[in-house]
C-alpha cells in the first residue's frame, strides 16, 4: 500500500448559505479514520469554519481554487466529497474530473444520488465509484448509474458507534416532549423563530425546546429567539454547535429546515418533522417521506405550511406510546448494514489498483 493510501481526503462543500451539515458529516468520519490512518480535509476559501467546527485535531488544507485538489491529493488517493450536485453549486462536474482523472477512489455522499449524476450530462468514466445516499426507495428516480456500488441508508453515512442507536427504554405516560429546533448554520428564512414561536403557544402542555443557534444566524433573528427564551423557562437557547449532536440524541423530536442533520436523527431513531423551501428537493423529500422516517413540509405551499402547523399540535400531544413505536421502527428500519461495509469496499478497490 502506498504512502497516498494511507490518507483519507475529504471535501465537503461549505458556505454561509449551504451551512456547517456537510462539513460536520466529513469531521465525523474522519475521526472515524483517524485510528490508523491520516485524515486530511480540505476546504476552500472559507477559512472561518475551522474554528467554527473545531477542526484543531483534523489536519486541514485550504485552497483557492478546484483545481488546486488535484495537487493536494496527488495519485491514487481515496476522497470522499460531501457535495452538492445540483443547480446550488455549478463546480460539481469539474471536482468529480478532477478527482477521477488523479486515479482517486472517489466516495460522493448524501446529495449525490444518481438521478442528480445523470442530469449532469457526466461521462460514465468520471462518476464516482461508490455513492452513499440516505434514501432507499428512490428508484423511480434514477435514470442511469454508472457507480460501482451505491449504499442506500442513512447507517451508511455516520460511521461512529456512538450514532448507532439502541432500543430505548419504555417511555412513562408522564413523558414531557423533548424537541430540538435546528434549522441550520444561517436559517435566512428565520424559521427557528416561527418554529419555537409555534410551540411555545400551542396549548397547556409543557415541552421541553431547544433552539440550536448558527453561527451565521442574523443578529435580531437570535435577539428575538433569546427574549422567547427569557419569557419562556421551557425554551433553552443553543450556541455552541459542538454540543448539537448530543443534544439530538437525548431528543424525541428534531423540527427545522430539511437539511443534513435529518440523517442523523435517522439514525438515532429521532422522528423529524422538517420545512422544506427548495422545490428542487421536493422529491426527495417525498422520497424519505415514502420511507416512512420523517414528515416533510413545502414552506413555499400555504396548504402545506398549515398542515405543518397541525402536525406540530400532533407531536406536542402525542401519545408516549406512539412515539416509542415510531422510534423503534426506525432504529429497527436501519439496523442492517453499517459504515464498515463502505470500508471493505474501499479496500477491495485499493486492492485491485494495485
């Protein structure tokens, strides 16, 4: 095995607007990789999300330009890019050329399903040779797959054991909801303050809320969410995003935008209820809604904003019983496969270039 191999890469596809979710995902598996082998992530421009997503122990490479990857990675590296394939960002096909023709392993994660490939226009040879996707019942939205292996699930993206879920322990009739509000690194739309202002007035029933603040929150959105959280006891505000994952998992509910951290509560087996405000992800949306793991809503659909104003009431009001359910099948949904069988693909393909 040569020195190159012995390096794990990662670009992860970071921006104000785009937020942290990528970029988190990536630190996760390479910890993951950390153990025996080199973690190096590589950023380009935004250099403030170093200290954002405490990336002190990962080294870290930045670039200017994507052609400057190639550089980095030399020959016959393995890379995994955790980026967008669609109309958000138009460097897509350029980083996908540039990783193939270094003779890298290439790995594409989450918004990079086949579908999105193809609609691309991009030659066979330079599609990556494994795609990880959360979702599983999407083929009705593929035209073509040029990838050697595609894992469908959501246990296929966070490899770290203390993201594997367990049974929990039987909720009492007593059970006071716990929700958490996240709707990412910047929430434009300022739903965080919409969501919790929702909750927070639907009725005598006490619910414990968390609102995850961004750091690229704007300043009177988080003045305005910390005066609900001094008139509101049952309403904690938090600032600190290395704390986030922690928090999910201790909750029942994840209510936010429709972003990364979805996969995660997934995983966890915390049910999502989720605002969507891109119609270019409404089928994938309605594809994990299909899956039965979460519900999605158009924020862009005045019909669909009500419905998820009604589904908010639900939760708040919802039987224990029917929340253990909801979260026993979703861990037990998921409990097949894991992250190693992403690793023994990648060693198989190590194997054949040499």
């Amino acid at each position: 095995m040569s020195d190159t191999e012995e390096i794990i890469y990662f670009f992860p596809l970071v921006s104000p607007k785009i937020g942290l979710g990528h970029l988190i995902r990536c630190v996760d598996i390479a910890n993951f990789f950390d153990k025996n082998k080199k973690a190096i992530i590589i950023l380009r421009e935004h250099k403030n999300f170093i200290s954002i997503s405490n990336l002190d122990h990962i080294d870290v490479i930045l670039i200017n330009n994507i052609s400057e990857i190639s550089q980095v990675i030399g020959k016959g590296a393995v890379i995994f890019l955790d980026i967008l394939s669609d109309s958000v960002w138009k460097n897509s096909i350029e980083v996908l050329k540039i990783c193939k023709n270094s003779g890298a392993i290439t790995i594409a994660i989450d918004s990079m399903p086949p579908t999105d490939l193809s609609n691309l226009g991009l030659n066979a040879k330079f599609w990556p040779q494994i795609l990880i996707t959360p979702y599983t019942n999407i083929r009705k939205l593929i035209y073509k797959n040029f990838s050697r292996v595609w894992f469908r699930g959501p246990q296929f993206i966070w490899p770290s054991q203390k993201y594997v879920a367990t049974i929990a322990n039987k909720l009492d009739k007593h059970h006071v909801p716990r929700i958490l509000v996240s709707c990412g690194g910047a929430d434009q739309e300022e739903f965080s303050f919409f969501i919790t202002d929702q909750l927070i007035h639907l009725g005598p029933k006490y619910v414990h809320i968390t609102v995850a603040v961004g750091p690229h929150f704007n300043v009177k959105h988080i003045s305005r969410l910390k005066k609900l959280s001094q008139q509101h006891k049952n309403v904690t505000i938090l600032e600190n995003s290395s704390n986030l994952k922690c928090v999910l998992k201790n909750s029942d509910y994840l209510v936010g935008k429709f972003g990364t951290l979805r996969y995660l509560a997934i995983r966890l087996g915390v049910w999502g209820i989720y605002l969507n405000s891109a119609k270019q992800y409404e089928e994938y949306a309605n594809s994990l809604v299909n899956d039965g793991v979460c519900d999605v809503f158009a924020s862009y659909d005045l019909d669909a904003l009500e419905k998820f104003k009604v589904k908010l009431i639900e939760i708040v009001n919802e039987n224990p019983l029917l929340l253990e359910e909801k979260r026993t099948r979703l861990i037990k949904k998921f409990a097949s496969g894991s992250f190693e069988d992403v690793l023994e693909e990648i060693k198989r393909l190590q194997h054949e270039n040499d």
